[in-house]
C-alpha cells in the first residue's frame, strides 16, 4: 500500500513539475517535459498495478499492465537518446526521430512478444535465449537481457558519447557543462539501477520504486537545460562543498546512528525508535547549522548574489578618481557577475557618448540621437542583453543597430543610465568569465540596483568637471564680498518722513536680485527692486552691471519712464538674450508725500492702510523688462499719495513661491498677515518679521533669492526746514516722475466715490484711480548728487494718439511672442 | 511571531521531519528480512534513504521559508515597511524621499514622520498632523536624541523616549550620523523585528547616495553656471569684427581662469569714426570679470561717444560708484579718423599700445605714451586727449599686460626681447588676423612649458587703403 502511494505521489509530482519547467531552449525543454510525463505515467500505472495486486485484480488485465510499463521503459529510454542525439540543437533531425520510431518499435515487439511476466506480485520478467542451438550456449544471452541491456544501458550510453563528443566540439563551455550535467543523471540513474536490482534480491517489492529514478532522471536533466551558468572552479567547490555538509555527512552519519544501534533494536523497541530519532535529529540540527554557517562565509556565497552585490556597489568610494571608481566597479562585476571586462561610454557634450573607461582597450563612440536610444528609453528598456535583442519584438525596429552595437562594443549586456530623456552613459560588460550568458536573474538584480548605476554614471557625467569646483567656489568667496558690497551701496533713505527697511537673502551664495536707494534730492528718492532672470553668478554679473547703469543713465536722463524704458532698451540689447528685470521702480516726492512707480512685473506690492488696517494689493498690470525694444506704451506712472502710518511693502517672487516642507506655498496672504501683525515696527525690523515667518513656516533651506523692500510713511510734520532749503537749491533741476499716470490714493472714502474711474487691473486695489496728472508735473533734479555736469532738461511726457498706441502694443506683443519663439529655440 | 522565529521553527520543524521520515521508513517500510543483511549493505540503503528523505525536506523547507518571506514582508502591516524600504533604493535626492514618505508612509501606512538633520538642528521634513506639527515633539525629540545618538534603530516610547520593547512601542526612529527619521506609527509592534536591518542598511545606503548626488550636482551647477559666466562676458565683447572703412581689425582674448577682467571693444561711430578700446581691470577671475562689465557697458551706453574725456570720466565714475577699496583699470581710449587720418587716444596707464608705420629702412614703433592715470580709483585730474598722424598701412597694436609679462623659463618677460620687436616689424605688413596669430605663436613659443599667469588680449587694427 505504502508503495502505491509512493507511486501515486510521484505521479501528481513528475506531471506538477512538467507543467512548471520553463527554460530557454524550447525543443530541448519539450523533450524533458515528455519524459518528466512519460515517468509521471509510468509512476500511475505502476500504482494501478499495485492496487491490481494488493486488491487481487484480473490476472491478465494486471499482466498487460506491466507489459504496458515495460513499453513504457522502452519509449523513456528512446527519449533519452533521441534527447542526447539532439541535445543543444533546435530541432531533432529527421534521422534521429526515425532513429528513435524504429528504437520503440523494435522495444515494443521484444517486450510484447519476446518478453514474458513471471512473477505479477514482484514484477520479474523472463524470456527465451536471443540464439538457439550451439550459438545459444556460446551467448547465453536471454532477451530479457537484451532488452534491458540495449534500452537502459547500451542505447542511452551510445547516445551519451556523441553528445560529448558533440558537445566538446562546440567549444561552448556552457553546452559542455549541460552535457556533462546529463552524464552525470545518467550515471546516478544506473547507480540506482544496480543498486534498487541489489536490493530487490532482498526485497522484491522494491522493485516498483524505479520509476522515482527515471523522475530523478528526467528532473536533472530539466536542470541541465535551465541552468546557464558555468560553474567555475569556485562555484563547484562550493557546490560541492555545501552538498556535503547539507546531505553527505548528514546521510552517512545518521546511517551509522542507525547500524550502530541496530543491535538494540532487539532489547528495546522504544528506546532504539528514541536513541535514533534524537541523535539523527541531533546529527541534522548540527550540520544545519554549519551549513547556514558556511553560507556566511564570502567566498562560499550561493549563486543569488544580489546582496553581497548590493553590499559591494553601496560601497563604492565616490570620492576616489574616476578611474579608481571605475576599477572598482569592473572588480564588483568581476567578483559576482564574473564579468571579464567593462567598457564606460559618457556624454562628451558634443550629442555623443565617448569611452569614459574601458579595460579592454575598445574605442568607439555612439551618437546621442540614435534611435535605438531613443527606443531604449521610450521602451523603458534600460538593461539589455544581448539575446535580448533578438526575442524582445519592442526592439525589433532597432535590431540590427543594437546587433551592431553588442559587436561594435564587444560586450553582452548593457546599462543604460539617463536621467529622464537624457543619457548619461551606458556601461558596456564583456563576456563573463565562465562563458555563459547572462541570464534572467542577472536582470532582475540589476534592474533593482539600477540606483546604483545611475550614481556610478551621474558620476561620470559630472566628475570631469570637479576641478571647476576648486575654482569657482574660489571665485565666488571672492566676488561674494564685492558683490554683496556692490548690493549694500546705496544711498540709504535718511527722512523723517519715511522708513525703508530692506532684505536680500540670496539662496546660493550670490543672487541676481537687488534693492537700490538713490538719493535724488532732499524730498525725491528713487527706491528699485527686482530681479534679473537667471541664477548663480551670472545673475549677479548682470545684476551689477544693471544697478550701476542705472545710476549712470539717471546722469542724462530726467524722465522718470524714459529712464525704465532706457533699463529696459539695455537689458534687451547688451545683456545676454534672454535676460529679463522683474522689478518695480519707485519714485518718493515726499513735498507732495507721493509715491510714483512702474511696475515692472513685480509679482507683490502690497498697501497697509493704517486707518483701516487692512492690506490690499495695488501692483496691477506690470510688464518685465527686456522682452520688447519699446516699454513705453506698456508701462505706466501710476502714483500713490500716501498717509501717515501707510505701509508699501514690495517683494520679489522668491518669497510668495516658497514652499514648505509639505508642498503650501507662502503666498501674499502670509506677507498680508506678516504687515498687519507687525506695522507697528520700524520697517527693518518688519522685513525681518516677515522673513521670520517665512523660515518658520518653511523650515528647510531657502528655494529660491529673497528680497523685500518694506517703506513705511512716517506722516507729513516731519518735514524739516533743511529740506526746504534743498528744495529750493535744487529748484532748477527737474525730474519728470509722471505720463499716462495713474494715480493711487489709499483714502478710502476718495476711493469708493473713484471706483466707476477704476481700471479693471486694479479690481484689488480699491485705492487706484486713472486720473490723469498734469504731464509737465516737475521733479527737481538728481544732478546734485550725482554730479552730472550734462545740462538738464526738462522731458515732455510722450502723449501716445490711441491709434499708435494700440499698433505700438501689438507690434511690442508680435516681438514679445519672437522673443519667446526664440527662447524656446534656444532651449 | 517575527519572520525569524517563524524561520526557526520552520528549520526544527524540517530537522525533525527527517529524522521522523528517516526513522519511519528505516523501522516500518524496511522488512525484517534486510535486517539480517550485511552491514555495509544495510548501510548504504540507510544513507540512500536518507538522502531521499533530506531532499525532499529540504525542498519543502526552501518552499516554507520563502513562502513565510512573502507572506511576512509583503502582506500585512510590514509590507508598508517593505514597500518604502524597496522604494527608498530609487530616491535620488531628498524630494524622492519626502514624496515616498508621502505616498507610503502616510497616505497607506497611517504613520507620521519627522526628519530631523540633528547636527543643523534643522527639520527636513515633518508630517503635516498634530503630533509632528506640534512644537514640544520636536522640542522633546531633540532633547532626548542628541546627534550624537548611537546610528542604529530605536523604539520610541509613549512619552517619546526610548522603550526596549517593541510591543510597548509607538514608533521608531532611524539615527544615522545625525540624520534621525522619526516614524510615529501606533501599530508598531505589529512590524516583523526582521524589517529593521534591512531598512536602517537602506536608509544609510539613501543618505550617502543623496550625498553623493547632492555633490555632483553642486558641480554640474557650478560648472554650468562658470560657463554661462564666461558666455556672458563673451557677449559683452563684439561678437564678430565690424566692418569699417579704410579700417581693418583683430583681436585675440585668452583668460585665464575662464573669466577675466581684460576687454576690448570696437564703436563705429561714423563712417570715418570709430572707437577702439582695450583695458584691463586690477585683479583677475570673477571679481575683475564683474568690473569689466560694468566698464564695457558703461561705456557703450554713452551716447556721445567722441567725448573721450567724458567716457573716461563715467568709466571713473561707475567703478568709484561700486564703492570697492581695490578695483581700478587701465585702459586705452582712442577715435581712429580714416578721414583726417588721425587716432586721438587716452592711455590710462595702459602699456605697451605702437603704432608700427612703415619707414624707409623698415618699420619703425611709435609708442602712444600714457596721459591719464588710472581710472576707477584715485581722483582723475587734468585728462586729455593727444593726438598722432596716421599713414596709410599703419598698425595699431593694443595689448594687456598680459601679452608682453608673459615669461620664458629663465624669466624673461616677452616684453624684453628683442625678437617681441622683431616679430611685430616683420608681421606688421602682414594682415591683421596674420599679426595676431604670429604674436600668439610667439608668446606660447616664448612661454615653452611654463604655465600663463594674466590673461592675454590684443587688439591690432591697420590703416588700409
């Protein structure tokens, strides 16, 4: 019964696994799937016969059952030859199938009609002499013998030479070791052949455990196929070495517990089943564990090499030179891939990847846009081997570029590093060391220790340029001091009218942002703020080249627009294509406690009205410059009469798009609620409030430049007799602050009976009005204090006919959209 | 039970399962009859049977332990864990891992983080709930785990100190070289103990992969942004030479460290006008580079370019105006009028700009002297503008000083030679660009395998018919 169950198990496992074998060689796979079949049906029938003997079945129906397995023998062993003979071929040669038709039908006659059933219970066969007469006492030689001699030893044995022999003239050395692989089933199948017909003098009925080794068989072989690494002499030390300490000394030592108790078992059953039970479970516990134990050491590491491999690239010293790093790499995949060689390719910077590395001499060069490139990326194909190529149906419109390549590039697997749809580089492996392919688990450990590939190429994208570090890090301590000087110089507001209070925090050492004062005369400041396009040092460059030639255009210029449009006529032709200012320009006339101002483009312009407490937003329309030749009839005057305790508080985008830690943006209702809380504050001490509110809710280091400019109106008694004076000096100079104006009035009562008058951008600024000014409006002149000995005069406002001005605009819009068209080029 | 007492018990379980399937079949399905076999046969049907039976077992005890693996780290309350630890291995930079945090850790997992670079004192990042927002966990956190803390893993308590139990704890946190990654998650204890290895080796591994990119950006911005700077200068110098009557023009511009403060410049200003200029601000790299442009600027944007006194005094003007202790130029200002065929110049300390006029017995230098002191720095007094006939053929050579100190190997500058002389006779009948390029050859014929110390830029115009 035990036996039958055996078989009836074996049965359901040799069918289980033929559904479950999948290896790359297709014919070959279809061949060990028929014989795992073949030996699962074998093992089902044998349990029918069992049960045909255990429960007394017909006589002739239980004999032509093992007649049926004794054809069955002769088919599995025809298999076996017909899979030797074309073993590593894609496809069984007509020859080999003949072969094999006549091989079974030659096993069917001899079994069927030569070949008789002796013992039904003990499944022995008998049969007459192959010869008759003389010849037969010359060759004694049975059929039975025959039969089993040619189809378990003779058959299967030939056939096992010439696929050696095929396969040492193949000169692959993974085809040899699959031949080998199956050798060595063979031999462990005939082993277990004399040993189970050993056994069966003793115990006949163990004769039915057979078909467990024609499974055994079949199941080595399926290894044979579906491993396609070569085990080198380290990995066949360790093979070797585990299989002893996991099963070998395990085995002989729980037999010898076994034969050396034996003797008790006759004095006491009980305590020989305990005495062999606990020291065989002993004996497997100890070598368990040693085998864990050998596990651990390195060099006896299994073949699932992903986190020792893991282990070795996390400690990869970036700091080292490239070529130490890149070594390292080659000894990683050396170590565990047993890649004999690596070859680095790396963007050059001219649209093509150039050898950053290699270590066998290769030279060449692959062109970024090439469209294999391009398919690699599009397909998310970043690791590809090279018979990938050929089975991967999304390659298929690059297969012969990438063919090319893998030959070009002498290599057999590729990793592509990019960084979104840019290439960094692809790192080239050779052909490994034991001469196999590399396989589907080598893909699965690269693709999930891709991260560490991407470092290894975003280092060598950038390392070529660390010495620049050096330099300009160098550079920047340097003119970070001029810079920040040059920021710092500006003629600070002394009134007591007004209070400035400024901040500028670059983000990375030096910025392109700027706040400027500059002293007119005693009651006309000019304030700016803004930032210039760009980041970094450039940014800087033409931010101090802007705020010095503004000072220097004020020399001639006495017309308030006409001095933003000259900024503006500056950035667009002498500064590098593309720069753009987003600022404001402010012009205070405290005699008439006025604030004219263009914005250009500044994001925040807030107004805190202290008789309301309140803070609206009155920046409206603004247009940056240096995107149209023109700004003059975009821009506009508006002016803005302030009261006592009035607060214009202006900032740079930096501050309102920074973001926290969890993605909210700051924005102006932050800054709103910044000036309300602390109004009552000098405004050096508001920016810094603000400030403060902004690192706290940030909590992380600054996104981008910050810059404000906070001015609060002090109130009208402050005037002082100096001031006057100056005026008065000053009377000749005139600076023409307004044109198109409109005029900004925080009164709120004047405001609510102005709002029919209220242009649609200043639907937030109930305090703004289009009233025009007198467009003569004079201005004393800057020319004291800056020392201009051009003679000055007085500019006419430039009063636009609407017809122009709309033409003007559209031709400024035409430019603004060619400006764009060619920024985008550019990019 | 964690995975790894699952794991042992797995392995007593299959250790006892051979030595049951062993006895069982050695006692039971053995006959009697091979009892009385030999030893050594009886032997090897014992080691035949055991291998069997330890085969098989050990199959099964594969199949049981990943069967536990997955069924411990990828389902239940660890597989959150798991799936953040698997994630981690492709964040790049701290957004990846903030954005992680999100998806993961709070959105699937129920938990609340705050990360803390202890060393800085400074949150990187923190859950957007009440605990993680609240001021005194932060406070209490940094109280009791210094930056000093031990790297490793630590269970957090009620109180937010340290437990020894998992199952007491409310979270953990992650301390590696300061960096600490708090993790409050109130069904700790439902974690497998096994997770924590293999997530404090990811989160080192995510710290030093940030660093490392973090650093090679820094250079791939900063080398950006060193050549934007020196396109930028660049483009401030004329892009290509203007074509000008009767005059031809060559310039040569070399800095040294990328950036420099030498410039030169051609303005048409008439059909027979044009200003040349070169000049060289004090000092080198960025910070020349800033005053150079200013300069170069400055000056084109004077709208009355023939009033050189007037251009030299807004150039002294604008630099004075930057308020800098050390910053100055030289710089040679001149009007070539291919009509009166005159050059009337200003030579603010300038060295070594020659008319090289053709003579009877060859070529002959005429040095167009200093007039002005240097501008930028010392109060300008009295500057004017002399003026010299030009001929037909002349050659106008501006330079830097950069040109004539260059220094061969026993340290004789250019200058000094007398084959520098030499070379610009011979040359000066040549074209303009031909001069430039046998000047060039010359200073790095001269300079041998010594390393430049100035940036070098010349400009040469002739006087053609």
């Amino acid at each position: 019964m035990t036996y039958l169950i055996l078989n009836l198990l074996l049965g359901i496992f040799a069918i289980w696994c033929s559904t479950h074998v999948v290896t790359k060689d297709a014919e070959n796979e279809s061949a060990v799937i028929n014989l795992l079949m073949i030996s699962g049906a074998i093992a089902f029938i044998m349990a029918g016969a069992n049960a045909l003997i255990i429960y007394n079945g017909p006589v002739r129906f239980t004999e032509i059952v093992e007649h049926v397995l004794l054809l069955l023998d002769v088919v599995f062993f025809s298999l076996v030859a017909q899979y030797f003979l074309s073993f590593q071929k894609s496809k069984v040669s007509f020859f080999v199938k003949l072969l094999t038709f006549i091989f079974i039908a030659a096993g069917a006659y001899v079994s069927i009609a030569k070949i008789s059933i002796e013992n039904l219970r003990e499944f022995t066969i008998t049969s007459l002499p192959v010869f008759t007469g003389n010849l037969a006492i010359l060759i004694p030689i049975t059929w039975e013998q025959v039969f089993i001699g040619f189809y378990k030893f003779a058959l299967p044995g030939f056939s096992m030479i010439i696929m050696l022999l095929k396969s040492e003239n193949s000169n692959s050395r993974l085809s040899l070791q699959k031949a080998s692989i199956n050798v060595l089933g063979m031999v462990f199948y005939w082993l277990g052949y004399l040993f189970l017909m050993y056994c069966i003098k003793r115990l006949p009925m163990l004769k039915v455990m057979y078909p467990f080794f024609y499974a055994a068989l079949a199941l080595i072989f399926v290894r044979s196929l579906s491993h396609n690494k070569i085990y080198d002499f380290t990995a066949l030390t360790t093979l070797v070495l585990k299989a002893i300490v996991r099963f070998v000394i395990p085995a002989f030592s729980c037999a010898l517990i076994y034969v050396v108790l034996r003797p008790m078992y006759n004095k006491s059953h009980g305590l020989y089943v305990v005495l062999v039970f606990g020291f065989t479970l002993l004996a497997v516990y100890i070598f368990a564990f040693l085998s864990r134990m050998l596990s651990k050491f390195s060099n006896l590491r299994s073949a699932q090499y992903d986190t020792a491999f893991e282990e070795a690239l996390s400690q990869i010293n970036y700091d080292a030179e490239s070529k130490e790093v890149c070594d390292n790499l080659l000894a990683i995949f050396k170590n565990y891939v047993s890649t004999q060689n690596m070859t680095v390719l790396t963007d050059n910077g001219n649209n093509e990847l150039s050898v950053a590395y290699t270590s066998n001499e290769n030279n060449f060069t692959v062109n970024i846009n090439s469209r294999f490139i391009d398919v690699l990326l599009n397909t998310n194909t970043f690791i590809l081997f090279k018979e990938d190529v050929a089975v991967n149906h999304e390659l298929q419109e690059v297969r012969a570029e990438l063919d090319e390549l893998f030959i070009k590039s002498k290599s057999e697997a590729i990793i592509v590093m990019n960084e979104g749809s840019h290439v960094l580089g692809i790192i080239f492996l050779g052909e490994k060391r034991t001469g196999g392919s590399y396989d589907d688990y080598d893909k699965v450990v690269f693709t999930k220790l891709y991260s560490y590939f991407f470092v290894f190429g975003y280092y060598m994208k950038n390392i070529a340029n660390a010495s620049v570090v050096g330099t300009v890090n160098r550079e920047i301590r340097m003119s970070a001091q001029i810079i920040t000087s040059i920021q710092e110089n500006m003629d600070y507001l002394n009134n007591p009218k007004m209070d400035a209070g400024y901040l500028m925090v670059p983000a990375h050492n030096i910025g392109g942002e700027f706040v400027d004062m500059i002293h007119l005369t005693a009651t006309r400041h000019i304030f700016v703020i803004g930032s210039v396009s760009g980041k970094g040092i450039s940014a800087s460059m033409s931010m101090v080249i802007m705020k010095s030639i503004i000072r220097t255009y004020l020399a001639t210029t006495h017309d308030f627009k006409k001095l933003v449009q000259k900024v503006n006529e500056f950035i667009r032709f002498n500064l590098p294509k593309g720069t753009f200012f987003a600022g404001l320009f402010c012009l205070m006339d405290f005699k008439t406690d006025t604030l004219y101002y263009i914005n250009c483009g500044i994001p925040t312009m807030l107004l805190y009205t202290q008789a309301y407490s309140n803070v609206i937003e009155i920046q409206g329309k603004g247009y940056v410059l240096g995107f149209v030749k023109n700004i003059m009839p975009i821009a506009k005057v508006k002016q803005m009469h302030l009261n006592p305790g009035d607060i214009v508080g202006v900032s740079t985008n930096g501050l309102i798009d920074s973001h926290s830690l969890r993605g909210e943006q700051f924005g102006k209702d932050r800054l709103k609620q910044a000036i309300t809380d602390n109004f009552m504050y000098p405004a050096s001490r508001m920016v810094s409030f603000a400030m403060d509110s902004l690192k706290h809710f940030m909590s992380k280091e600054l996104e981008s430049d910050i810059t404000m400019l906070f001015l609060k109106y002090m109130g009208k008694d402050a005037v002082v007799a100096e001031d006057e004076e100056s005026v008065a000096e000053d009377g000749n100079d005139e600076f023409n602050a307004e044109s198109e104006d409109e005029a900004v009035e925080p009164s709120v009562e004047e405001n609510v009976s102005e709002q029919d008058e209220t242009s649609s951008e200043s639907l937030e600024q109930p305090s703004v009005d289009n009233n025009e000014l007198d467009s003569n409006m004079e201005i004393p002149n800057m020319d004291s204090v800056v020392d201009s000995n051009v003679d000055d005069t007085i500019d006419e406002s430039i009063d636009f006919p609407i017809e122009e001005s709309v033409d003007t605009m559209s031709d400024n819009l035409n430019e603004m959209e060619d400006f764009f068209d060619e920024s985008l080029k550019n990019l | 039970m964690m995975l790894k007492g699952k794991k042992r018990i797995v392995s007593l379980a299959c250790c006892i399962l051979v030595a049951m399937f062993f006895l069982i079949v050695s006692y039971y399905f053995l006959p009697r009859t091979l009892i009385m076999v030999p030893v050594a046969t009886l032997y090897l049907v014992e080691v035949v049977i055991f291998l069997f039976v330890q085969v098989i077992v050990d199959t099964a005890y594969k199949k049981a332990n990943q069967y536990l693996e997955r069924k411990t780290l990828y389902t239940g309350e660890t597989s959150f864990l798991q799936k953040f630890i698997d994630s981690i291995r492709f964040c790049y930079s701290y957004d990846d891992f903030y954005k992680i945090i999100q998806d993961i850790l709070e959105v699937t997992a129920d938990c609340s983080v705050i990360y803390i670079d202890s060393k800085k004192n400074y949150v990187l990042y923190s859950s957007p709930d009440k605990l993680t927002s609240d001021p005194k966990t932060l406070a209490k956190l940094t109280q009791n785990f210094p930056s000093t803390w031990q790297d490793g893993v630590t269970y957090l308590g009620h109180h937010l100190g340290v437990v020894s139990k998992y199952r007491k704890a409310r979270g953990f946190f992650l301390s590696s070289e300061g960096i600490h990654l708090f993790i409050f998650c109130r069904y700790t204890r439902l974690f497998d103990l096994g997770i924590y290895k293999p997530f404090f080796a990811e989160f080192e591994r995510f710290q030093k992969r940030t660093a490392t990119i973090s650093g090679l950006s820094e250079v791939a911005g900063l080398s950006k942004e060193w050549e934007q700077l020196a396109e930028t200068q660049r483009l401030f110098l004329p892009q290509e030479m203007p074509n000008l009557h009767r005059l031809k023009v060559a310039a040569y511009f070399r800095p040294l460290v990328n950036v420099s403060g030498d410039y030169y410049s051609i303005l048409p200003i008439d059909k027979h006008k044009t200003l040349l200029m070169l000049g060289d601000v004090s000092g080198k790299g960025l910070p020349a580079a800033l005053i150079m442009g200013l300069v170069m600027n400055t000056v084109k944007i004077i709208e009355d370019k023939e009033d050189l006194v007037s251009i030299i005094y807004a150039v002294d003007k604008a630099i004075k105006g930057m308020k800098l202790q050390d910053k100055y130029t030289v710089l040679f200002l001149s009007i070539v009028d291919t009509q009166k065929m005159t050059i009337r110049y200003v030579n603010a300390s300038m060295s070594d700009p020659l008319i090289v006029t053709r003579a009877p017995d060859g070529y002959r230098i005429k040095p167009l002297s200093s007039n002005c002191g240097v501008v930028g720095i010392l109060d300008l007094d009295n500057v004017h503008v002399d003026e010299q006939r030009l001929f037909r053929d002349d050659l106008i050579l501006f330079a830097s000083d950069g040109v004539s100190e260059v220094m061969d190997d026993e340290g004789v500058e250019l200058g000094d030679t007398e084959k520098y002389t030499e070379t610009i006779k011979e040359s000066a009948s040549k074209q303009p660009q031909e001069f430039v390029d046998d000047i060039v050859n010359l200073i790095f014929e001269h300079k041998g395998n010594n390393k430049l110390h100035d940036d070098i830029t010349m400009m040469v115009t002739k006087v053609v018919n």
